[in-house]
C-alpha cells in the first residue's frame, strides 16, 4: 500500500472512533418544553376551518428532541382534510435558541421547514422563512388549564400578520 493511502486508511479507522469518544450530547432539559410530552387533542380553525387533530409527543434521540407528531383526529368529520405532520422541537446551544423542523404532507420541496424561535415567559415564538414570505408559530402554555395554544400567522401580501391557524390543545388523560 502506497504511504498516502496508509493515511487515508489509517484516518478512515481512527476519526469514527474520535466522534464516538466524545460520546452523545448531554440530554436537553427545558421545563417548559417538558409539559408538552403527552398525548393531546386539538380544536381550532386553519385557514377558517373547523380543524380536529390528535398530538402525541415524546422525548426523543437522547432527549435532544421533543418529536411531536401530529394527524388528523380518527374522530374528524369526513368532509375535513387529512393532514400530518412531524415537528421536532430541540435548542441550539451555540446560538441560544430554539429549533423547530417540521415534515408534514406536502411534500420534500416546502415542507423540510427550519424555523427558530426564542423564549419569552410560557410562549415559544418561532419564525420559519418561507419563499412567499414569513411564517410566525406560537407555543404558549397555559398552566391553570394545563393546556397549550399554538397560534400560527402569515404575512399577507400588504404586509400584515394574519392568522393562519388558532389551536388549542388539550391533554387526553391517560387510563
């Protein structure tokens, strides 16, 4: 074997093993983030419909990320639309805020969505970049019902907010 190749080889066997020493991130702790692991259902209006989903959300890949999947509710009048979506909920140490990826049904080319989002108070602001424009997404929690709001808004083509979506959600006690 040629001493260049040597190198490479001898990198190829050594480098895996460096990233694997330093083992996996610490687990993410965030309280409030905390109170959304559950199960949930959800009652609202998108685009000025009438909207039923189920949320089922989990700590996931090391709690690095709360995996938040959601879908129509199997209780749904037939007329309304299928939808769902895959949101996960993590926090950029380095920069100092919140992420928030979401995959839903529309397909790789504008539903692979990265938003940032920052903390104030109960709420978690996001603000994903879309190419017709910005989207805002809005997490607050409500503590005396144990509930949560997520209230999503769009700009409109004069420039002002609008509200795309308005939910609430409540937790599905567990038997």
């Amino acid at each position: 074997m040629k001493p260049s190749r040597l190198i490479v080889f001898a990198l190829a066997l050594i480098l895996p093993g460096c990233s694997l020493a330093q083992g996996p991130a610490s687990e993410w702790r965030d309280e409030l983030a905390d109170h959304m692991a559950g199960t949930w259902k959800i009652e609202g209006k998108v685009m000025g419909r009438q909207a039923h989903h189920e949320v089922r959300a989990e700590w996931i890949l090391n709690h690095q990320f709360l995996r938040i999947q959601e879908k129509t509710a199997a209780s749904a009048p037939s007329e309304e639309r299928h939808y769902e979506a895959l949101w996960f909920l993590g926090f950029d140490a380095l920069s100092e805020r919140y992420v928030l990826h979401l995959i839903d049904v529309f397909g790789g080319r504008f539903s692979e969505t990265l938003g940032y989002g920052t903390r104030e108070g109960n709420s978690l602001r996001f603000v994903f970049e879309y190419p017709d424009g910005p989207f805002h997404t809005t997490f607050r929690w409500l503590p005396e019902e144990d509930a949560w709001q997520w209230l999503l808004e769009q700009k409109d083509n004069s420039g002002r907010w609008t509200t795309f979506a308005d939910f609430r959600l409540t937790r599905v006690k567990q038997p």
